[in-house]
C-alpha cells in the first residue's frame, strides 16, 4: 500500500492539513511530490552502509513507533524535532531539504516553505510506517482501534 494512502487512512493527511492550515488535497500533492525524495534517501541510505551497519536504524530503534504513529496523527501540533533528526541524517543539510522542498513545489503547485513543513512530518510517518507501526496491508479501521486500545 502506497505512503499517502496509508497515511490519508489513518488521518494523517486530515491532521497534517488541520495543522498547516491547507487543505487535504494540498497536502495530499504535497506528499505525493516530496514521497520519491524521501524514499530516494532511504534507499541510498541503506545501500551506503557496509553491512551489519545501519546508523539510521539505531537512530530508528531509539524511537518509539507508536508514539511516531501518534504524533503525526494526534490533534496537537506534530513535534517534528525527530523528523527533523532523520531529516539531517538523511540529507546531510537543510540546504538539501530546501532543495528538495523547491522540486517539489514545481510539481504540486504548493510553496516551499509548506513542503518544507511537512517533510519532517512525512518522515516520521514514513519511519512508524517501517518500524511496524503500520502494517503493510493493515486496514485504517483496524490500526485507528489498535492505536486506541493501546493508548487506553
């Protein structure tokens, strides 16, 4: 199942909208266009590491994923510092998420700054997404219950 499909099941997309003051639709572009990026830097992420070592998922296991899951879905504002952590480990600089950030408002037809915004939301989504949080094929029904049984 697709990031965006996963997250607009889930609420994410509805919550990131709510929290930038955009539209669902808007962010839903947002995500579509800065996605390739971020998997990009995953994949060359994990391809750059001598094996047995994966420096990213250290970084991962230290955070916990249903409380990444929670951020981004959560009616409070997204603490984005740990996006913003995988966003430097990833990229190395802010100048590369500006970058970034610049191709993909020549995609969506959003501005920069917005994108900006929402990539180290994107991120942790991404990282509860692959920390287990989400299953691949789960349905949003059954991880909305799941996130509130947990939470009690």
């Amino acid at each position: 199942m697709e990031m965006t499909q996963i997250l607009a099941e889930l609420g994410g997309l509805r919550s990131m909208a709510r929290e930038l003051g955009v539209t669902e639709k808007q962010v839903r572009n947002g995500a579509e266009a800065l996605i390739p990026a971020i998997l990009a830097a995953f994949r060359k992420e994990a391809q750059s590491q001598p094996q047995g070592r994966d420096p990213l998922g250290e970084l991962t296991a230290q955070l916990d994923s249903g409380e990444l899951l929670d951020n981004v879905l959560a009616p409070r504002p997204t603490d984005v510092r740990r996006g913003d952590e995988l966003l430097r480990h990833l990229f190395g600089s802010k100048d590369v998420s500006g970058a970034i950030a610049q191709n993909a408002a020549s995609q969506s037809g959003l501005e920069p700054c917005l994108l900006e915004q929402m990539l180290p939301m994107l991120v942790v989504g991404y990282m509860a997404r692959q920390s287990g949080s989400v299953p691949p094929q789960e349905s949003a029904a059954s991880s909305m219950h799941q996130s509130r049984s947990i939470r009690g």
